[in-house]
C-alpha cells in the first residue's frame, strides 16, 4: 500500500499558508559541496483565480489561487530543485514526517519533497470536507476523505517518483509531491532561493522543476571548498 494506518486524528504542527519554509533535504549526506542559488521569473505572472469563501465552507475568507507566485523582486516561489541522476542512497524510515496541510482549501505547501520511505504526513486545518487524491503511477494511487479540523493521515512512497495531489471536492486545490530515492533536492521559498548540501565533489547536473512553466537544467561542480552558485530565469512559455 501507499500509506499507513494512522488511527484517530491528532493535532500536528501546521506551517502559516504565507511563510511555509521550503523542503528541505534529510539523510544521509555523500560529501561536503553545497549548491545555491536563485530562481527568478520573467514576464507577466498569470493572473491568480479568486474562490469565494462560501465555496470553501460557511464562514471562510476568500481566497485565491496563483499557477506562478512571484516575488516583489522576482523571485519564483515553488520551484522543486534536484540533483539529476544522483547517487541512491535508498528509503529513510527516521527523518522527520514531510507535512502537507489543507488550510482555507488551498494545499500548503503547494510543492513538496520527500524521501522514499520518509513519512508524508497529510493533515486538515479545514472543518469540511476534502477529499485527498494522489495521482501516483510508481506508488499505488491514494484517495481518501478528512473531514475536519485537526485530522492527519500518514502515508509512506517506496518508489521515486512526481505526482499532483487533488481534492475531489474543490477541484482549484492542487499540490505537486516529489519522491526522492537520493537527499539532494529542495523546493525554493517565497524569495526563490534554494539551497542543497551534502553533494560529492565533481559535475552535476541541476533540475529545476516548476508545476506550470516546466522543467529547466544547468550543470555546476561541487567543491568541498566552496559553494557553487546556480541561477536560473524562468519565462512563461519558454
């Protein structure tokens, strides 16, 4: 199965929907090189759709969702950055639960990473009904229903893999998870900087990965003596 039984709902800590941090790498590290950088956006962003609060449930405030979220100065949120082809180093089973939350039907994070084996932890800020479908095709598809506040439902990936998590039941929520079998990767934060440590020394090759603008590469080399800087401009259609 893709998931565990997780019992009766509990409470666990959920990120603010404006300052969730970015993913994060766990696990064993491979060597001492860092990468960093920053992703940034060029053009006009697409304009966000604005959802009702009434349709979320009684007493919600409004809410918006944005495909591209953009900073004052540029910098593109939610953009998933990965070591391509690097070295396995197989599941975890002791870094800590990635979390997903439901907050004012909107998926928070909206981009997610995690290792195979690592725990997704699903939660609900929300007192409605959502209905969590994961649209796997490595991992076993999961779909199942949370209907309150405080609820949480742990699931476990053994396969690497990226896949889009939807509500049935507000079809504008949407959020995109992405299995690792390796520790190198991190999702940029709301200023579209990332950073990734723990690489072997030598040339690698970055992806940068965005739900709406598509994927884009740049190769860099790790050294353990100094970080190495990775810069990328996305343009909407290019």
């Amino acid at each position: 199965m893709g998931c565990d039984d997780c019992g009766p709902p509990s409470d666990v800590h959920r990120p603010d929907p404006t300052t969730a941090p970015a993913a994060t790498t766990t696990g064993v590290v491979a060597g001492h090189g860092v990468v960093r950088g920053t992703v940034t956006f060029k053009g006009v962003a697409p304009a966000p759709e604005e959802v009702a609060g009434a349709k979320c449930h009684s007493g919600a405030a409004a809410t918006s969702t944005a495909p591209v979220v953009v900073s004052g100065d540029g910098g593109l949120k939610d953009v998933m950055v990965y070591v391509k082809d690097a070295p396995q180093s197989g599941p975890v089973t002791s870094a800590a639960p990635a979390v997903l939350d439901q907050v004012n039907c909107q998926y928070v994070p909206h981009v997610v990473g995690l290792r195979t084996g690592q725990v997704l932890r699903v939660t609900s800020s929300d007192a409605t009904l959502h209905n969590v479908h994961a649209l796997c095709v490595d991992n076993p598809q999961v779909n199942f229903g949370m209907t309150g506040a405080g609820q949480t439902r742990d699931l476990t990936f053994k396969a690497p893999e990226r896949f889009a998590v939807k509500c049935d039941v507000h079809p504008w929520m949407r959020a995109h998870v992405y299995v690792f079998d390796h520790p190198f990767f991190a999702a940029t934060g709301a200023n579209g900087r990332f950073e990734i440590p723990g690489l072997p020394p030598g040339e690698h090759t970055l992806v940068f990965s965005h739900p709406f603008l598509g994927d884009r590469e740049q190769k860099f080399v790790a050294r353990d003596s100094e970080p190495a800087d990775a810069d990328v401009v996305f343009e909407k259609g290019k």
